[in-house]
C-alpha cells in the first residue's frame, strides 16, 4: 500500500534535504470547488457520453492524455528533492512533508510529486501536480486513509484542467491498493488544488525557510533547521547531516545559543536511496543576509 512506500520514505524523520528552485516561483493557485460539468462538444470524441466509461469520460480531454505522456516521459535522474520536514503538533503527532520535481528536457518541472503523511489517524500518501509551460494541467492524490483506528482503505483522486480551471474531478476507493483496479471511478465536484505548499518548499519560503535551531550529535553530526518560532515547538523542522568541519560548522559549535534561530542558506547532496537508509549531506553553509 501507499502507506508503507511512505512511511519507508520517511524512515529518517530527522535526516532531511533543502532546495531552492526559483524556476518554480509565480506557480502558486488558490483552493476553490466548483460545479460539476462535463467535457465541451469541443474537446470530446463524437462517441456518445452514455456510451462511455468514467474511464473514458475523463480521457476525453487532452490534457488527460498529457498527463499520461508525462508519465512515460519521466526521467527518475532528472530531478530535483527537497528537504523532508518534520512538524510536531498537539493534535496529531508527527506531520511529514517532502517534494520532489520532475524535470523535463529543457529543465522546466513537468510533475510535481509531494509526499505526505498528515499525522496520526489523518490520510497519507502523494499528490502529484502535472504541469505544461509552469501551469497545472492535471492532478492525482493516492491516500491511506483511516477507517478506524486500525484499519486503513486506499483512495485515488484526479483532477483534468482545461486553461487552468478544472473540468472534470473523479474518485475511487478500495480495501487494499491492489484492488483499486476493480473500483469504478464517480465523479464529484470539481477541485482546484494549490501549489502554493509546494512551491513554497521548493524554494524555501515563508515556514520552509531555514534557521539554525540545534545540533544533534551520535555517530554522525547533523544541524537541525526549521522555523523561526521561539515562543513554540509546533514548528517545521529538517536536518542535514555534516559530514565535513569547517571554519563555518567549528564557529556554530562554539557558541550554539548565540546562532538560534539565525536564517541559513545551504547546499547538499542526497546520499542513499534505493531501499537504504537515504541521508541530506551538506555540502555548503552560510548566514542568509549577511
């Protein structure tokens, strides 16, 4: 199920990555809903609608079938990942956050994957944003969500778009994921789902900016950054592992209560992946403004 590929994403909650990724600014939309409709004489096949499948329904759009190329297209080394954060909050434990943008051969974002898991009892899983001259032409939301406390079913979610308004929202549910196939999709209103919490991690803005928080010492050595927040602990936080001292890291561990909470720029490398334990290794480090 989806739950288990996230949760074994995620399997080093505190070893996290940071990307800036500016060619991803201006690609923020707001959430709305809207009436349901259905495909115009336009873009539809002359087949008659009672004649065809939710399946079909919903292939009958030209930006469905993009959707579908994107994906055939993606090219997994390349791609850019963000820093997996990490927030605590009162309600529901652990929230879990990351990004990765996949990357097409002029180096524009096609896809847009966020991995997320909402805390305990809430839906995890992954949205994946498609993307044509950095507008959204497609969307898709594959979930866990919980039943009951220890039962889980699986949903998919999908949205086409058409001039950047969505036309035509389905959805499907199952027990298990390898039953999703026999479910039939129904269609609900239309949705309009946002880039703004991406592109905000993407280019490390506003709750995803960095700052110096604390260290964290054991077999390797790793800064843990998060949001500017002294008054809370229900703040965003992600960690990068240092693997090499430095003037920089050397003066930070001489007075760590003296840079809390300064803002920080840094560059890294993912190290792992590929059923091991996968690690944000810093590369570069230097005070933001200063």
């Amino acid at each position: 199920m989806i739950m288990n590929h996230i949760k074994q994403a995620i399997n080093m909650k505190n070893i996290q990555l940071l990307l800036c990724a500016s060619i991803f600014s201006g690609i923020i939309f707001s959430c709305e809903q809207k009436e349901k409709t259905i495909p115009s004489e336009s873009e539809k096949k002359t087949l008659p609608q009672d004649s065809l499948s939710q399946a079909d329904l919903f292939m009958q759009y030209e930006n469905a079938k993009k959707m579908k190329e994107i994906d055939q297209r993606i090219n997994p080394k390349n791609r850019v990942e963000s820093l997996r954060w990490e927030k605590q909050t009162k309600d529901h434990g652990s929230e879990f956050i990351e990004v990765v943008a996949y990357l097409n051969e002029d180096g524009m974002p096609m896809k847009i994957t966020e991995f997320f898991i909402g805390g305990n009892f809430r839906p995890q899983g992954e949205r994946h944003f498609y993307l044509e001259n950095n507008k959204i032409i497609g969307f898709q939301e594959n979930a866990d969500f919980w039943v009951d406390s220890l039962l889980t079913n699986y949903s998919e979610k999908r949205t086409v778009y058409n001039d950047n308004k969505p036309v035509l929202t389905q959805f499907r549910t199952a027990y298990q994921y390898n039953e999703i196939q026999d479910s039939t999709w129904k269609i609900i209103p239309e949705e309009h789902h946002s880039l703004k919490t991406v592109n905000k991690i993407l280019t490390g803005s506003d709750e995803f900016q960095t700052h110096f928080i604390s260290v964290i010492k054991g077999e390797h050595l790793f800064l843990l950054l998060g949001e500017n927040k002294p008054q809370t602990k229900e703040r965003y936080t992600t960690a990068v592992r240092v693997d090499k001292m430095t003037p920089f890291i050397g003066e930070l561990l001489s007075d760590l209560d003296k840079y809390k909470f300064y803002p920080v720029e840094i560059n890294f490398e993912v190290i792992g992946g590929d059923n091991q334990p996968e690690f944000r290794v810093l590369t570069d480090i230097q005070w933001k403004n200063k």
